[in-house]
C-alpha cells in the first residue's frame, strides 16, 4: 500500500536509520513448522535469482521495514525501493500498518516460509511537528488517489506541492501489532507461487494489502495484448479477468505479472498495478486490496502466482 511515500535521502546514508525501530516487546507464537531457520540462499529460475534476504530492508524512508523475496538479474537486485515479492500491510482505524521484521524458515518440498507481525505504523509530520489528524488526512487523500485514476496525475503534482510547502514527511514508529501474516513462496520455472494468510488480532481493520514490487527502473514499458507500450502512472485498477498485462524489463527481456488470484473466504477484493518514477519514488509493481471490515473471520487467505521470466 504507497501513500506517496516520498525518498528521504539523507536516511540512506544514515546508519542509524539502517536498523528497524523496536518499541514495546510483543509475543510472537511461531507455528509449529516453523523450526528449522532457513540459510540466505538464492532460488534460480531462468536466470533470474529470487532471494530471502533479512539484510536487505530497501531504500529511502521505509528504509528498515521487512521485505518479502527479492529479486536479482544478472546478480543485482532489481527490488530498489519496492516492498519485494509477498508482503503485507493493513488499514486499521485509519491507519497503515507494516511488517517491521520477518522470521524466515524451511518448509515442506523446499518451499521457503515467512511469518512477520504488522507493528509498524506510518505516520506524517509537518517538519518536527506529528499529527494524528494530518496522518488520517493523508491517508484518506490516498484512497481518493486510487480511486479515480483519470485525476491521478494532477493529483500527485498537487500532493508534491503540498508536501514540500508544509515540510511533510512520514515516519515508521513502533505500534501494538494488528494482523499477523505468513507467507509461503514455492520457486518454479520462471515462477513464485505464493500462499499468504493474514490473521486479524484487532478489530477495527478495514482493509489488508498484499504487496508484489520491485524497481522502477528495470520496468520502464508495460505490455498489453501482446503490445508494448507506456506503463501505468500512479496505482491503476486491473480487471482479473486473464490476461492480466504485464510490467516488462525490455533489457533483459523479462515480463512481471500476477495470475491465478484466490481469496479464501469470499471477500471483495481488486487488483492494482502501478508505476512512479520520479525524483521522489522508484517503484513498479501490482498489489491485491482485500476488503476485511465485514469479514466475520480473524484469518484470511490470498493465493496467487508471480510471474519473471
């Protein structure tokens, strides 16, 4: 879930900034198959690496937050400023929560298996000052951004304006955990298949992201019905309906796209694709949006299949 998160260059280069923030301890019970630690290890599939890799917690100012698995071409990591393969977010009384660590282990057939909890809570400032309210209003922009795409555009020139008149910045803090998430990737040829349940600890979430991105720019085209053409700008909704396009990386010849999406209960649910490269943002990739307030239970399940070759 981006809510025009902006690049924050001077954490980059500070190390402080390196390490997630912890704030009040939390217990978390670790299934059962979860036993055996799994060794940083790279998966081939058609000369495309896939890596779990806890060091890598990403660029700018979500610099610190867990990843899901990483991509490598050619041995460089194209992820840059995205969330990577397989996370998770989740809105939860107006706010945006993520997964500030992940534990990853073995499982069964050689399938690797993440379990993180959603601790970290986003919140804006105007310079030194942070706001509650202004965080709510930031957050309420942002579903209007996603909602009309055709305003998309002036919408983000206009966001920029605002931003950069007040002195407007986010920040991660610590938060009582609201959804815990567990993911399991299967690597095939070409393929990540993923199966992802979110348990719900609160009440009060209305809405869970599942996340799929990686670097603007290694997927400056998109291709649809076979054509290459201009990608999508901002966050744009999909029909599911196949064949879902795909974001392409003609340098290197690889097609990035989602298929074969299951929502286990029932539950609406969308799929986005998205696109920003600016000054301030780096990132390509597609996000499914599953609607959870009406939801009676406290798991959710989201099945799909990512495609990089």
């Amino acid at each position: 879930m981006r809510t025009n998160i902006p690049r924050n260059r001077a954490a980059d280069n500070d190390p402080a900034a390196r390490v997630g923030r912890r704030g009040k301890a939390f217990t978390v019970e670790i299934p059962a198959f979860l036993a055996k630690p799994a060794a940083v290890r790279y998966i081939p599939a058609v000369g495309v690496d896939f890596k779990w890799d806890p060091r890598y917690r990403g660029e700018g100012i979500s610099l610190g937050l867990s990843r899901g698995l990483v991509v490598l071409v050619d041995g460089g990591n194209v992820t840059q400023e995205g969330m990577g393969l397989g996370t998770a977010a989740c809105r939860h009384r107006g706010y945006t929560y993520f997964c500030g660590d992940a534990i990853a282990h073995d499982g069964e057939n050689g399938n690797l298996r993440a379990c993180g909890r959603l601790d970290r809570r986003i919140m804006w400032r105007a310079g030194e000052w942070q706001s509650a309210w202004l965080t709510r209003l930031v957050e309420t922009s942002a579903n209007g951004y996603m909602s009309i795409p055709k305003l998309q555009l002036p919408l983000m020139a206009m966001s920029t304006l605002i931003r950069r008149t007040l002195r407007l910045n986010p920040r991660f803090v610590p938060a009582p955990p609201v959804a815990e998430a567990l993911f399991a990737y299967a690597v095939r040829e070409g393929h990540v298949d993923i199966d992802c349940t979110v348990r719900l600890l609160r009440r009060g979430s209305t809405k869970v992201f599942i996340m799929n991105e990686l670097g603007a720019d290694f997927f400056p085209k998109a291709i649809v019905r076979q054509r290459i053409i201009a990608p999508p700008t901002g966050w744009q909704r999909l029909a599911r309906d196949p064949p879902i396009p795909a974001l392409y990386d003609r340098h290197h010849g690889l097609r990035f796209s989602l298929s074969s999406i299951v929502v286990t209960p029932a539950a609406p649910h969308r799929l986005y694709w998205g696109r920003e490269k600016t000054a301030e943002y780096c990132w390509a990739g597609f996000e499914i949006e599953v609607d959870v307030w009406r939801l009676h239970a406290q798991a959710l399940s989201v099945r799909y299949v990512v495609s990089l070759a």
